[in-house]
C-alpha cells in the first residue's frame, strides 16, 4: 500500500462514520504493520518491489480493509450515529449558554443599573469597541456566530460529513447568531432605573429582519464558502 | 494455505486474540506471527483486520492498549483486562462445546 492508499482509506473511514481518532490510530497501525511486513520480506532477500508487493498482499486490499473496519458499529462516531444533535442541537444550546454568560458579564459589570458616565470611566465608553461593552457586543454579534458557524464546518471537515448537516447548522447558527440582540437602557437622572433589555425579530412585526438576514448570509457565505472549497479540493484530490 | 470460510470463522479472532493477550502484552505485528505459530498455521487472519477487532475489543473494554517506544518506534501494545479475561472464558467454552459436538456428529457418522 502506498501512501496515497493509506489516505485513501482514511478518507473512505471518515465517510463511513468511523471516529476520527479510530481513524488515525487504525491508519498508524496498518503503516507500522506494512512497514513491519517490509522489512520482513526485504531481510528473507525479497527486491524492493516484491517486498513491497507481499507486504501490501499480506495486510490486505484498500476495498477489503475499509469493509472490515467499516462493519464495526462500536468505531463509528456519535456525529455519524446523531448529527441532527451535533449540528442543529449543540450549536443552539452552546448559544444559549454563551449568551446568557454575556449578558450576565454586562450585568456584573454594572451596565444597566450604573449612571453611563460612572460606567464609562470605569469600563471605557460603552459605543467604542475598546471597551467592555464593545467587546462584549463585537463578540456577541461577529465572534460568536462565526464561532458557530465555523466550529459546525470544522467538525464536519474533520469528519467528512455529508455536506446537508453543516450547512443546516451554520444556517441555524447564523440566523440565531443574528436574531438574538441585547441591549443597555441607561438610567439617567436621580432614582432612574436602567435595564438590560433582550429583543429577537425572529418573530412578528419583524422590525429590522432585513439587517438580520444580511447578517445571517454573511457569516453563512464566510463560513460556508471556505468549507466547500475545501471539500471540492479533498473530493477531487482523491478522485 | 487455505482460505478459511469466513462466516464459520465469525468470532474465531476475537477469540485467539483474548487468548494471546490473557498472557502477553503485544503489538498488532506480534499478534498476526503469534497467531500463526499457535495456530500451526491452520488459522491466517487477514493482517491489518486484526485492527478493527482489537479496536472493538477495547472499546468493549475487554483490552486496553498503551503507547510504547521500542527501538525509536512508538508501537501500540495490548492486553486483555479482567472483562476480557470473563469474555474469554465464556468464548472458550462455547467453541468447546462447538467442537464436541461436531467430534460427536463426525464420530457417528463415521460408525453409521
């Protein structure tokens, strides 16, 4: 076996479901057996080339091997036996946890219920980016969605998933991403209260939806884009 | 050598492989000649599908395998755990009641 059949095998693994980390212990073990039948044959006075070619009879066929490793259902991945869990599910929750842990963050850090200019000496001004608050919101906006996104094509390249799962959960990513807002109400004047507000256009009248799909379709082309590139580059080098 | 059938053979490896390793602690390369040698060559497992088996055995938790560098190779050894050495047990005892019973059958046959 070559080097390109070893990658070959290891791409047919991955697609097959086979965890990546059987992958790559499977894939290390038949190179040091192969290398191991090699030598064997090479130190019995074998040619280079009929070392070569025992030791590639002895450990098996591409075809052969795949089918073996294949017809374990204990190597597959949990990706490959739930993916509706790991791109729809896990993308969503993990949002909902991050998000609350900002605004909880925000909250801490006395927004809403400090006067805007006690907050701004402490904290910075909260409409800069150079400041809590504007890392918290650049984050919230940019960062965490494009973490999503990215993490959900990350994984199914990794895994070489069929392409409907990340692309269903970076869609999801990015539309939750981008509906999901928070904003500070300062208070102003003696005894005012402010308030950390949450709001959604996911739902009736809409307002902004517009910008929302905007900023959903950007971080689903950034994400996206990069992923299937690099899934045609993979499909067409083994093909 | 011949070609084992391989649906009679289902099982066969796993059990050889729980035997080999209720003793040893060895690599997938050592375990393939072991095989043959104990076999008197009569059994030839394929040698890289001995992987997916050992790989499933230790994810049944029956071996457990550890990272070892010999001569500048890091190789990956494996034994049988206690869970491994109660599976083979159990294994051993169903292919002995296989083999009487087809001792039994061929022995009739042969005094029929």
């Amino acid at each position: 076996m070559h080097e390109s059949d070893f990658n070959s095998l290891k791409d047919a693994l991955l697609r097959g479901g086979v965890a990546p980390r059987h992958v790559r212990r499977t894939i290390a073990e038949l190179r040091d057996h192969h290398t191991d039948l090699f030598a064997e044959a090479f130190a019995r006075g074998c040619s280079v080339e009929n070392a070569e070619r025992e030791a590639s009879m002895r450990l098996g066929d591409h075809d052969s091997l795949a089918a073996q490793i294949l017809a374990r259902p204990e190597l597959r991945s949990w990706a490959h036996r739930w993916p509706w869990l790991v791109y729809c599910v896990t993308p969503t929750v993990v949002f909902i946890f991050v998000f609350a842990a900002l605004l909880l963050l925000l909250g801490r850090s006395g927004a809403g219920h400090t006067d805007y200019s006690s907050y701004a000496n402490r904290w910075g001004s909260p409409e800069s980016l150079w400041s809590l608050p504007g890392a918290i919101r650049l984050f919230r906006v940019v960062g965490l969605p494009l973490l999503l996104a990215g993490g959900c094509c990350f994984l199914a390249g990794r895994r070489r998933t069929a392409p409907r799962w990340p692309i269903v959960g970076v869609i999801l990513a990015s539309i939750i991403g981008a509906a999901f807002q928070f904003d500070v109400c300062w208070p102003y004047g003696a005894n005012a209260h402010g308030a950390l507000c949450l709001r959604t256009n996911l739902f009736p009248p809409f307002i902004g939806i517009t910008g929302t799909i905007l900023h959903a379709a950007a971080i689903s082309v950034a994400t996206l884009g990069p992923y299937l590139w690099w899934r045609r580059g993979v499909t067409r080098a083994l093909s | 050598m011949e070609r084992n059938n391989p649906p009679f053979m289902s099982g066969v490896p796993e059990l050889l492989l729980l035997r080999l390793l209720a003793d040893d602690e060895l690599y997938g390369y050592e375990i393939v000649r072991k095989v043959r040698g104990a076999t008197g060559d009569a059994i030839s497992l394929g040698e890289g599908v001995v992987y997916p088996v050992l790989h499933a055995l230790e994810a049944a938790g029956a071996l457990r395998s550890r990272r070892r560098l010999v001569n500048g190779r890091e190789r990956v050894y494996y034994t049988a755990t206690k869970k491994g050495r109660s599976r083979l047990a159990s294994l051993s005892a169903h292919w002995r009641r296989i083999n009487d019973g087809i001792h039994l059958a061929l022995a009739e046959m042969i005094h029929a």
